[in-house]
C-alpha cells in the first residue's frame, strides 16, 4: 500500500493558532506573546484528606497536606469511572509563609548556566534528498518498535476538562526527509481493532535553515496502516512519532509492532529515560547530521536542535536529573489538580499521555498550544539546563495553560491569572530558591494587592485588575483552606458534566462552587475583591453553612504582612 500526503501544514489565524484535533479556535493568550512567523508516568501525587485541615482563624499554622508523597505510576488508560464518596468541606487553616514566585513571563531572565553556541544554519535536505548518518551503530534506538495504544486526546482532555491536549502519539527517534518513500512495517494489528499511522513533524518546531520560522511539517498523518508493508511519502521533512489510540468506549488494543526499513528513516540523537546514558547522548549528538534531537522521558518529550542540546550536556547536564525535574514538575501540577494515581474515581487520575515541550522560532518567546509547550530561542537554556529549568516561570507556565479548567470555571479576564495556580505549584518544589533572584511574589506585590483591597468597592474592578494582583485572591483561597481547596475544585468540575459558554455563567459557577467547595458563605470575600457577585450567586453562596469568621482577604500571601 503506498501513501503520499502533501501539505504545507496547518494554516494560522493571526496569532491564534487552529486546534486540528476539536476543530476549534482554542486561544491561549499570552502576555504580550502569540507571534508566529508566517509559513510558518510516574510521579509524586499528593494524598490529600479534608480530615486533615481544621478550622482556625487567622494566620500561623501548619501545611494542610499531610503524609508522605507517594509515587505512582497511572495507569495505561483511564478505567471505567467508579463514584466516590464526597469528602467534606474544607475548612480555614492557618498556613506558613509561602514560597514566592519565579521570574515573569514578560521578561527573558538572565541566562546563568552556559550560553548557546551561535553557528551558521545546519544542513536540512531538500526534495528527494537525505541526510545519512556516519556510524550509525552510536545510534542504539532499535528501528522495530513495539508501541503500546494510548487513549485518544481529546478525550483525555475532556475526562480531566483540560484546556488543551498532550501527546497521543510516540517518538520513534527518526527523521524522514521530504519526498523520501518511507518504508514501513506493521504487525500485532486486530481485526476490527484501532490501526497505527505514521505522523511526520514537531508541533512548531524551530527551522534550523529559516530560525525566525517553525518547519513546515506539523504532526502530517499517512495511514492507518493495517498489518504488512507499507510505502509512505510527504512532500515535507520532519521526525517521525507513531500514533496508535482508542476511543474512550473501546478496550485498550494490545500494542502493535512498527518497523521503519530502509534509508529514508535517518536516526536522530534519542534520549530515552532509565535507557540511554549521557555518554551515548553526547556521543549521538556529535555524530548526527540530521540538526533535531529528542527526549522521551516517563512524564514529557522534549524536542529542539541538537547544536543546542549539545552545548548542555558538554557542559555537565546529566539528562536523567532533566527528566526528573520535568517529571517532579508535571507531578506537582498534576497533585494541585487533585490528580492521584489511586483515585476511586478515574476522572481524578493523571493521564498517561504526555506535553511537549519544543523548541520554537525565533519570533516567540514563549506560548502554549495543543500537545506542546513552545519556547523560544532566545531562551532555550530553560528546556536543557537544569538550574535554569527549576527556575523557569515560562515552562510551568506554559505547561500549566494545558491544566486550566476553561470550559467550567476559568473565565476570560482571568485567563493570565488561573495559569498560575499550576505555575506556583511548581516553584513550590523550589523553595531555597531566593526571593532575591525573583521578580514576582514579593512582599511589594502584596502590599500593591492590600493598596486595591483598601479601595472603597464602588472603584474596584476585579476583572480589570493587575495580573498579579488577581492571582493574590486565587492564592489567598489556597493560604486560607489550604491546598486543598484546589484539590476539591478540580475534583468537583470534572465530575459536572456542564461547559458554560458565557463568561459571567464561569464567573458565577466559580464563585458558587468555591463556596460549596469550603462551605463557607464567601460573598464579603468576592465582593471585597471587587469580583461583584450578581443577585444568583450572592443566593447559592447563602446557603453554604458557615459564616467567614475573620476577613480572608487580609490573608498575608508572598511573605507579606
């Protein structure tokens, strides 16, 4: 059977990119950002018990997260949903200091680890060409790869009421150039079950002929391809990964076996976690002459140009220490959104599919779309050195916009703010990281949010207000009733099977449900911060049981008074 897929890849609206997987606009705005040049499973998860937080009022106390984390590994596909007992409210608890933020989206940080090496453009083949590598023996990712079925994306996205889509698909480790005929191998395939296809670029990968521009190629498809021989030809270059998915009313198929033959499949420097040492990833990377190179680690695939991962890895990187980063930092994001690998109830458990964090043109500096976090250039020290990645807002950031709960409770005005409730998350793994080598999360941040707070009501606005200004109430609810309270949110709105399409039905189901969430009546507290409750909302929060014993918006946050 013989393929040929021609594309120039997928069109662009200005600045907002086109979700191929929902067929939707699915607009992550970015400060300042969204530039786009034209042509353009294991983790720690955090048990959390409402029995654990107690009532109190006031500030000092003890952490609400209780026991030790447990590391887990979710499972291949979400089980059949079983129902869980509610837990009960969480109440008030006194909480310590936290930790303050890393440095702004707005603003590239200094780069303290080795600086990237500037050459002239690498060689990328033209039609009808490729690029053979040297040895090809350094290369040890085998071209038989037996490849396990993954849930399809959108609807893990939709179990978890995520904003975006992670990766469906796998690496394989190879690069085909354009009109190349790919020789392809399929086995394992069922009668009547799913059948793998063969996907050919990186979402908005970085040119490295044309660096203010992403390659042509983006996720094109050839297939599905049955069991037997198969011939595969694009009219554009790119690595290749494997898709291979069910529905979510089908049974996970058993894996399918993949085998690239001949030439036109050329490795790339492969790092595959608890597989490769950094000796053979230095190695790969100074042998390639294909200019891509890849991670798989157990929780994100990380893609850029190899001149640049090399720069690192000479300089000392040790690639499981990366990966682990990246795995500690989906896992925090994944416990912040009440995620557990031992939830009753499978909405509450991680997905096994995992972002992409990619190394993007020269144009941006760094946004969020499907399957991928896309960081510039300019500052790509972030995606392959260590230090910088413990301190890099932009890719917690980036990756906590694939987390927003949109379709329920994030509303427009704030879409800038509730990112960063997966964003501290994540800087909280770094707590000795010093206030003075941040720029947000200052003790003048707080005092800037009390200067709002002590405006009559009538002149505040919350949906007008500085970003940071309005994440200090989203992180006093967490000061107040501990990480909990994000915890049960999260749980609540995946289990509501609502999608609210107006803005002020999101705004309202947030505020209603924060306050059945705690079972605190919160309207001093919205109307306070200016979110201006309507006459609906004020009704449902009534009902909630309890009264605000003490005035939370005078919750210290950010190592204020």
């Amino acid at each position: 059977m013989r393929f040929a897929v021609f594309a120039v890849g997928i069109p662009l609206v200005v600045g907002v990119p086109w979700d191929v997987v929902s067929g939707k606009q699915r607009a992550v705005k970015e400060v300042k950002r969204w530039i786009f040049a034209p042509g353009n499973a294991n983790g720690m998860n955090f048990v959390w018990s409402t029995d654990d937080l107690k009532p109190k009022a006031g500030s000092a106390g003890q952490d609400s997260v209780k026991g030790k984390p447990v590391v887990e590994a979710p499972p291949a596909a979400p089980p059949a949903a079983a129902p869980a007992a509610p837990p009960q409210n969480p109440q008030p608890v006194a909480r310590p200091t936290p930790a303050l933020l890393a440095k702004p989206i707005e603003e590239a940080p200094p780069v303290s680890g080795p600086k990237p090496v500037v050459e002239g453009p690498p060689a990328v083949p033209g039609d009808g060409e490729r690029l053979g590598q040297g040895q090809e023996s350094k290369f040890a990712h085998p071209r038989t790869i037996k490849v396990a079925a993954l849930p399809n994306n959108e609807d893990e996205r939709q179990r978890l009421n995520q904003n975006l889509v992670w990766a469906d698909f796998h690496p394989t480790g190879f690069y085909v150039g354009a009109r190349q005929v790919l020789k392809v191998k399929v086995s394992g395939v069922r009668d009547n079950g799913p059948q793998p296809e063969i996907l050919v670029g990186t979402p908005n990968l970085i040119d490295p002929a044309r660096p203010f521009q992403d390659m042509r190629a983006m996720l094109v498809p050839s297939g599905p391809l049955g069991n037997g021989d198969h011939d595969v030809e694009n009219d554009v270059d790119g690595i290749i990964y494997i898709r291979y998915v069910y529905g979510r009313d089908q049974e996970a198929p058993p894996p399918v076996s993949v085998t690239l033959e001949g030439d036109a499949a050329q490795p790339i420097p492969l790092f595959r976690q608890g597989v490769t040492t950094d000796e053979e990833w230095v190695d790969m990377l100074r042998e390639t002459k294909v200019p891509f190179a890849e991670h798989v680690g157990e929780r994100v695939i990380l893609t850029g140009l190899k001149r640049d991962a090399l720069v690192y890895a000479e300089r000392g990187q040790k690639q499981e220490e990366l990966l682990n980063r990246y795995k500690a930092i989906i896992a925090a994001q994944d416990a912040i959104s009440g995620l557990r690998a031992d939830a009753a109830d499978a909405r509450d458990r991680p997905s096994p599919l995992r972002p992409m964090v990619v190394q993007t043109n020269r144009m941006v500096y760094a946004n969020a779309w499907s399957w991928r976090a896309a960081i510039g250039q300019s500052t790509i020290s972030d995606i392959w050195w260590q230090p910088e990645l413990e301190r890099s807002w932009k890719i917690w950031h980036e990756l906590g916009h694939h987390r927003q709960h949109s379709p329920t409770w994030s509303w427009e005005a704030v879409a800038e703010v509730t990112v960063n409730i997966y964003t501290l998350a994540a800087r909280r793994l770094v707590p000795e990281i010093p206030s003075s080598e941040t720029e947000h999360g200052t003790v003048e941040e707080w005092n800037k949010a009390k200067r709002y707070l002590e405006q009559g009501r009538q002149f505040k606005d919350f949906d007008r207000a500085d970003l940071i200004v309005m994440l200090v109430m989203f992180e006093q609810l967490r000061e107040v009733f501990g990480d909990g309270f994000y915890h049960e949110l999260h749980r609540r709105s995946r289990a509501e099977p609502v999608q609210y399409e107006g803005e002020a039905d999101k705004k309202h189901h947030f505020m209603a449900l924060a306050a059945n969430v705690t079972g605190h009546d919160l309207t001093p507290f919205f109307e306070t911060w200016g979110l201006r409750p309507e006459g609906r909302t004020v009704e449902e929060m009534a009902r909630q049981p309890q009264k605000m014993g003490w005035d939370f918006s005078q919750q210290p946050v950010f190592g204020g008074e």
